[in-house]
C-alpha cells in the first residue's frame, strides 16, 4: 500500500484530500500544526509545524513517504495583504524546509506543490502555463517564489516535483473570509430570520473560474500517480462566473428580501478583472461538477447549522 504524507492537512482542502486517497486506497499520514480540524480521524497523524526544520525532517524520516502533497499555506489573498511578512514565510520558507528534507532524506518521494492563479499577469482570455507571470499581491508572489524553488530543487537536486496553479475552489468548509462561503452564510443568516436583511460584499465585477474541491483534489492525486513530465499544471475548471451572478443565484435560494451593499472594507487593494483556467493539460482527468449544486450545498450548510 503506497504511502501519502499531506501536510497542512488540517485545512479545507485536506479533509478533502484524505478522502481522495482513502478511497483510493493509500495509507494516509496527516500532519498539521494542530489536530484540531482534522476530521477524518481515521488516518495516521502527526503534529507538523512547517517552519520547524527539525519537525519536518522527522516526519520524512519517520515515514518514508511515497507522496507528499503541502497544502500548508497562507492562502488567502485578502489575508495575505495584512500579514504579507507571514505570507512569505509560512509559503516559501515552509516549502523549502519541505524540499530540503525530501531532499536529505527520501529522494524518491514525489512532491505535489500547490500554486495558485494569482502567480499570472491579468489577460482577458483563458490562461495556459506558457503565460506570462507577474502575481500582483504577496499571495501571488509567495507562490511564485515556491515554484522558482521547485524548480530550482528539481534541476539540481533532481527532486520529483510537479507544481499546480490551481484556480478558484469551493466546497462545505471553506473559511467565511472566501468570497462563495461570505455570501452563502449571510444570505442562510438571513434567511433563517423570516425578515428582509443586507448583505455585505466587496468587488462584484471580478470574473473567476470556479471548481468543486471535490473536482480539485481527484486531479491532484492523478497527477501525483501518472507520470507528468512539466513542472506546472493549471487545476481549474475552464468555466468562469461574474461574482455579482453567484451572489444573485445564492439571494434566489432564499424567500427574503435581501439588499446588496458594497462594504469597502472588502475591496482589495489590487483585484485581478478575469481570470480563466486553460486546463488542455489535466482535462482529462476533471469531473466537472456543477458549481451551482455545490453551491447550494453550501448555503444549505449554513442554513441547518
């Protein structure tokens, strides 16, 4: 039975994750800085705080991995603007001490790095891996200098790294400062007060490919298990949505009156117009859910909970 280690897997994406390959049959070690939000208790778990060197070369040593995927990150744009120092330590010194003792230690383990759009120079036309980078907030920035290291570690070192540039995601779970789960909750809040309410939203102009984390998460673990031969994949869907249109879906799930109002407190600083997933290269392996269903899912989270 192939081993999988998934670091960070305390987050949305990792209990995601762990049911991937548990029902695809691997032997699943989940590592996080707490085990608080670790779900699924069925797996092998190990405190793992990524920026303690000694911490992450133990639990390399210990499990001689075949797999590694780190989803340890500050992963929030808006986020990253406050703590943009924080942002560039969890994101690139994290990955490095990773990469270092892989490199020591297990050179056979292959390595899944998660990226992100927000790596590329805005265009108005879907975007393929050949295009050009230039990430325009300290997120985006972080992951360029993790994919710069990938790099780096697979020529020199000769380490089994793939990188994705992942795009939007979404699903049950995901934290409320993310735009689908913001609305989604105050829309269910609203609802479940039988009286007509406002919801509080930041730019609703922005276009953006959206998957289900379920669509997502299949592709990672079919990356890891077939031989790629590039460093970098897209992971996204190919569909893109105006966020004003989401938001009028999810106000349609409700009986309420509901009032839109632009808080500026949620505006960005800087905020990409489009953004569209090219996905030629890992096409084959997405399922392609329907965003509006798990949408729906979430907003009916909120409401019966």
């Amino acid at each position: 039975m192939k081993k999988v280690l998934i670091v960070g897997a305390g987050g949305f994406v990792g209990r995601y994750l762990i049911d991937e390959f548990k029902c695809n049959g691997y032997e699943v070690i989940a590592s996080d800085i707490s085990n608080k939000n670790i779900i699924n208790k069925d797996v092998e778990y190990h405190n793992l705080d990524i920026l303690n060197k000694e911490e992450v070369n133990s639990v390399v040593k210990l499990y001689e991995p075949d797999y590694i995927i780190n989803l340890a990150a500050i992963s929030s744009v808006g986020l990253s603007w406050s703590i943009p120092d924080k942002t560039i330590e969890v994101n690139v010194v994290g990955t490095l001490n990773l990469l270092e003792a892989v490199k020591e230690y297990n050179k056979k383990c292959k390595i899944l790095l998660i990226g992100s759009s927000e790596e590329y120079e805005a265009k108005n036309t879907p975007l393929k891996e050949n295009d050009n980078i230039n990430a325009n907030n300290p997120y985006g920035i972080s992951k360029v200098a993790q994919e710069n290291f990938a790099k780096l570690y697979k020529e020199k070192y000769g380490l089994n790294i793939v990188c994705t540039r992942s795009f939007n995601h979404i699903g049950v779970g995901q934290m409320e400062q993310f735009v689908i789960p913001s609305f989604c909750k105050q829309v269910a809040q609203i609802e479940k007060t039988n009286k007509p309410g406002k919801i509080f939203v930041g730019n609703l102009s922005a276009y953006r490919d959206m998957s289900d984390v379920r669509d997502i998460v299949r592709v990672y673990r079919l990356l890891l298990e077939n031989n790629v031969e590039e460093l970098v994949y897209n992971v996204g869907s190919g569909n893109t949505y105006k966020i004003e249109d989401l938001l009028k879906y999810i106000i349609s799930l409700s009986n309420q009156e509901i009032e839109i109002v632009i808080d500026k407190e949620k505006m960005r600083p800087i905020d990409t117009p489009y953004i569209c997933c090219d996905n030629t290269k890992i096409r084959k392996y997405f399922t392609n859910r329907d965003i509006k269903l798990t949408i729906r899912e979430i907003y009916e989270f909120y409401l019966n909970n």
